[in-house]
C-alpha cells in the first residue's frame, strides 16, 4: 500500500512538472496566427485578439487573451467583441504542438447583428432572379467542444429599423455530434416600459449549412411584466420546430405550441424574405382569455386598477394620423388566420371564434371575423385601406346576441337587456372601442326581443299620473323597475359619436312606442323623444279607460345614462283630451236639437 502511494505521489510530481514544462516551453502566442487563419477559413470572419496571450493552468489549462473582435469582411464594426476571452484546452496534444480547444469562454461580451456589423457588398453583377445556385459547402463541424457566453449583450436592427437589445445573455452551446449542437440562452428584454425574461433549450441541425439550418425548441419558458400588463405580468411556456433556409431567404416554424396564463396557442408560421417580406401565420387555440392577457377584470375596483396600470403606455403622440400609423402594413404581404374554440373578453365568453385576412401592401381584407355569444352569432368582415378615407369598413350582422354582453364589450353602462339583431355598415379609421364610439359613421337596421329598461317603469309612471289627476281610473302594471317590449325595432345613424335612432317602433301586451332618440356615446347620455301608448293594464270609468287607451302620450328620456330625467306631460294631454271630448258631445248634441 504504502508503495502504491508512492508511486501516485510519484506519478502527480510528474504531470506537475511535465505541464509546468509545457507552460515554461510552450509560448501560446505561437498559436496566434493559427487560431486567426482557422477562424478566417472556416467562416471568412476575421479574428482580432489584443495584447500577448498567457496560461493560466488551474483547475483547467487554459490560454487568457485581453480583448478580441470577431468582424465580417469590410464591416464597420465587429460582430462580436470582448474584453477577454477563455480557451479551455486540452493537455496532451499540446505534446505534439497541436492545439484543440475544449471550450471558449466569453464574458461581458456584445454581438451586433446590425447593418454595420454585416459584410460590405460587393460591385460584382447581379445574377437575374433564381438562377444563383444555392451554395451547399462541404457541411458544418462543431470542432469546439463547447462555447460559453455570460453577461452579454446582443443588439439586433434591421436597415431603416428599430433597435432591440438584448441584455444579461448567457448561452451555453454543446458539441451533441460533428453537425449537432445542444443549445441553451437566457436573456432579458426591456422595451417600452415592459420586461421580458426567457430562457429555453434546443437542439440545432447544421448538416446542410450554410443552407439550411434547423432548430428544434424544445422548452421556452418567458415571463412578460409592464406597462398595460396584468400586475403578476404574462407568463408561460412554448416549443417548436424552427428551420432558416439561406436561399431563397425563409424561416418557417411548425409544431408551435405556447402557453400563457390561462391562454394556449398552437399552430404555424412563416416570414420569405424579399423586396416585399410575406408572412403567413395560422393559429388555433382551445381558449383565449383576452382578459388575463390584457389586464381586464369584470369587477368594479380591479377595471380601475387595470385601466390606470393601462393608462401607462409608450409614449406615443394621439394625434398621429392613420396613415401614418398604419404605414408599416405598405411593407410586406400576409396571410392571417386565427380560430379559437373559446375567447373571453370583457367578462363575455365567445364560442367558436374565427378571423381570417391578408394584406397586400396596406390593403387589409379581412374575410372572416365571427363567432358565437351564447344563443347568438355575430359576424364582422371587413376592410382597411391606408390610402383611403376613411380607412376602415365594417359590414357587422349581429343575430339574437345578448344586449349586457354587448354593452360590456363595448363599455358601455348596462341599461338594457334582451336578444339583439343588427344589420349595418360603417366606417372609421381606428378600430379602438374610443375611436368607434367617438368618431365612426355609419347605418344600421335595428331589432330587439324581449328588451328590457332597467330603471324605469313607463307604463306604471303614466298610470300613477294619471292616478293623481281622475278618480275614476286606475292602472294595474306592476312595480318591476324596468320598462318591458316583446318586440322593437327601428333605424340608427351614427356620426362623430351621435348615435341617431328614428322610425323607432315597439309593443308589448300593455304598451304601444313610436318615435326617435340621440345617444351622446362619448358622454354617455341621451334625449330620446317617444309616443307612448299604455294599450292594457286599466280599470274603471269605461269611457275614460278607453280614452287612455286610444291616447299617445309625448315621453322625453334624456341626460346621463347613470342619472335620467324624464318629462311626461299626462296632466295636460288628459285635460286637452277631455276638453276636445266634451266639445264635440256638445256639438254632437247641438246638432241633433238644432231647429228645422
């Protein structure tokens, strides 16, 4: 035993002194030029390295250098630079002078994948379209064992476009197999007062690179907090299958899938790059909760919470025009699609939802947008032309939908009540619910079933009117505090946020309306002019009872929807009706006793 330790002593005494020797022999300066001429052969980018390199041996031999630059041919900037840099190597082909790197460490790095970073074109001739071949090289090796990140940053902009950074990056990428890497990131975006965590895995396909790259994502966890967002934010999951194809320029993604809060998304997607970008995306969804998504919550206290946290938006100028707001949609094709078996909105939970569209250069139609709310269906197709003014127009048939579901989408107080049937066109230029209440035109057929007042109680105020001016008359309506109609219908006009209603008509089993009425729907307030008639419900004195029942009484509704006034004039019209009775019974009766 004790020779056996001995001879372990023995051995580490050498392997001390033999990499002791190699450090003291071997100048890593002298692979310098080595690692410059690999780099620039495998992958034409040029690598810079400052000041000498150095050893540095525990607990792993590695070669330090100060800061380094990885640029593409003629950029004006690096894509990649550093202030020190890492290389985990290995020992024993170092014997042979040999250098093979098990690992490169970066740290506190920034890649720029910008116009400046990429390689400056060449004059040479331009090929006519689609006779190029594809450039298939001779396949990737991911000779490095591993390459580490860590606190890094990455700043990506397109030409003419926006920058987005991404910050506190770490990216670990694995050697699985000569045209395989395991990857895996974390990394934080901040933009616009919102943050946005992920961090995910996945495995990247190189064997037909430069080509054709593949990835497939098999976790992607995020977490999305911020302005205008619910305050324990946006989070979930996702995978997917990604693939880039170098020529013609695509990326398409398939076996989507992604989670958040309560919401899942599945479906495909692709973007073909070009003089006029396409993108094509198709997504299903078993439910979307619009409201956990975007902060909305049916209770009183929570909307407030949620519309001040929404009230703090990018700051972006409300007086841009459409066109200019919309200008983005000049710049590239779609195709759209989305299809969910339950979305929720506002509290209204919609069934079988579909929307489907393209855009053509700022041209918008939108085929499809429907769905069911309870009993009822509605149905929105639609266009948007950015040249055109007004921009939008909507052909919206709405058929037997719930009034309070519909007052609540739109925010508005929930007055009424019943089944609601609409046919109209309008128009706009912006599709927010302020916008479409405040400056949209248009018209509209007008139906109602079993529609309901809450608040007032018409036929029973002109029964007590009438109560307190004649002693031989009594109504018989009960006390409910709403005002009833089997069946209305009527015409509307909407202009600047004046909703105009006329050629009103309704009935129920005691009551008879006609008229016209102005919603005020930026104040929320109306004056509604009606003819009513309370055709059932009295007892008493025969000839007045039938009086009454031929009599339209004028009824004014009018101010805020939360505290409305009323004018009905019964006296009057009472006391005019009996006059103009008693006047021609004596007329009748003067007739008759007149002298031959």
């Amino acid at each position: 035993m004790k020779r056996l330790f001995t001879a372990l002593v023995i051995l580490l005494v050498v392997l001390a002194a033999g990499m002791s020797a190699l450090v003291v022999l071997i100048n890593p300066n002298d692979f310098r030029g080595y690692m410059t001429r690999q780099v620039a052969a495998r992958s034409g980018y040029q690598l810079k390295m400052d000041g000498d390199l150095r050893w540095h041996v525990w607990p792993q031999l590695s070669i330090l250098s100060g800061g380094m630059s990885l640029s593409a041919p003629g950029a004006q900037a690096p894509i990649v630079s550093a202030e020190n840099m890492r290389l985990d190597v290995k020992l024993w082909p170092l014997l042979s002078h040999r250098l093979e790197v098990k690992q490169v460490m970066l740290k506190g790095a920034v890649v720029r994948l910008t116009p400046e970073s990429q390689p400056k074109k060449s004059n040479q001739p331009i090929a006519p379209p689609g006779s190029s071949e594809p450039d298939i090289g001779s396949g990737w090796r991911f000779d490095i064992g591993r390459i580490d990140v860590a606190d890094s940053l990455l700043i990506m902009q397109q030409e003419n476009g926006e920058q987005l950074n991404l910050r506190d990056i770490n990216v670990r990428m694995t050697r699985g197999g000569p045209n395989e890497a395991q990857l895996t990131l974390s990394t934080r975006i901040n933009r616009d007062q919102r943050d946005l965590s992920l961090s995910g895995s996945s495995v990247l396909d190189m064997r037909e690179f430069p080509q054709r790259i593949s990835a497939r994502i098999d976790r992607l966890d995020y977490q999305l907090q911020g302005a205008g967002l619910p305050a324990s934010g946006i989070t979930g999951t996702g995978s997917m299958q990604a693939t880039y194809q170098r020529q013609p320029e695509k990326v398409t993604v398939s076996q989507f899938a992604l989670s958040a809060n309560q919401s899942q998304l599945s479906g495909t997607a692709a973007y073909t790059s070009g003089v006029v970008p396409d993108y094509t995306v198709d997504l299903r969804s078993a439910q979307l909760d619009l409201d956990t998504l975007l902060g909305l919550t049916q209770n009183d206290d929570d909307t407030a919470d949620a519309d001040k946290a929404s009230a703090v938006k990018p700051v972006i100028s409300s007086d841009v025009s459409p066109q200019l707001a919309n200008s983005g949609l000049r710049n590239f094709t779609a195709h759209f699609a989305l299809r969910a078996d339950t979305l929720i909105y506002r509290g209204v939970k919609m069934n079988q939802f579909s929307v489907s569209g393209a855009n053509q250069r700022g041209k918008v139609t939108v085929a499809e947008l429907s769905g069911q709310v309870g009993e009822g269906h509605f149905s929105l197709p639609g266009t948007l032309d950015i040249d055109a003014s007004p921009a939008i127009n909507v052909q919206p048939e709405l058929e037997n939908v719930e009034l309070t579901d519909l007052m609540r989408v739109l925010t508005l107080p929930e007055t009424l009540s019943g089944t609601f049937t609409m046919q109209g066109k309008f128009s706009g230029d912006s599709l927010t619910v302020p916008a479409m209440l405040s400056k949209w035109q248009g018209n509209a057929a007008l139906q109602a079933s079993r529609l309901r007042l809450y608040g007032l109680n018409i036929p029973r105020m002109i029964q007590q009117a009438v109560e307190r001016n004649s002693n031989g008359v009594q109504g018989q309506s009960g006390d409910e505090h709403y005002t009833e109609m089997q069946q209305i219908t009527g015409q509307a006009r909407l202009n600047a946020g004046k909703l105009r209603m006329y050629n009103l008509d309704g009935r129920s089993q005691i009551l008879a309306v006609g008229g016209e009425g102005l919603l005020d729907l930026p104040a929320q307030s109306c004056d509604i002019n009606l003819s009513v008639q309370v055709i059932d419900g009295w007892q008493g004195d025969d000839r007045v009872v039938q009086l009454l029942k031929n009599t339209r009484i004028p009824f004014r509704l009018y101010g805020p929807f939360d505290n409305l006034n009323y004018q009905l004039p019964v006296d009057q019209m009472l006391r005019k009706r009996l006059q103009d009775e008693l006047k021609q019974q004596i007329n009748d009766w003067s007739k008759k006793n007149q002298p031959d």
